[in-house]
C-alpha cells in the first residue's frame, strides 16, 4: 500500500548565499495515511545549491526529524 499525503507545508525560511552557494534552511510539516493510520511530522530541512555554467543545481536536501513532546 502507498502512502498518501494529506498536508505539506513549509515555514521560516532563510537563504544564505556564498559566492556561488546557496544554503536554505526552513521547517517542514506534513500529515500522511500509512496502511490506515495518519501521522504528522516536523522536521528542519537544509538544501544546498551550487551555481554552476550559470544554473543554480541542487546538490543538498537533509532532512532531520523533530522529536515529538
């Protein structure tokens, strides 16, 4: 059975730049139904760019679950 996603959302994002570059950090929730039971997450989510032959190309994308309280 796959998952479906219910909810997505980002917030609190900050963009450096470092010459050519870019690291995004922000905070990512989701909702999703696994086999019956739905779940919600939190996470901090770190992407980083390298511009290169003048496109900006992904070469980071971490993401570190927030513990539940």
């Amino acid at each position: 059975k796959t998952r479906k996603w219910q909810a997505v959302r980002h917030e609190n994002y900050r963009v450096r730049v470092y010459g050519n570059a870019a690291v995004i950090t922000y905070k990512s929730g989701s909702t999703m139904e696994y086999k019956g039971k739905v779940s919600t997450n939190l996470a901090n989510t770190t992407d980083v760019y390298v511009k290169q032959n003048g496109v900006w190309r992904a070469v980071v994308h971490d993401v570190i679950p927030i513990a539940k309280q």
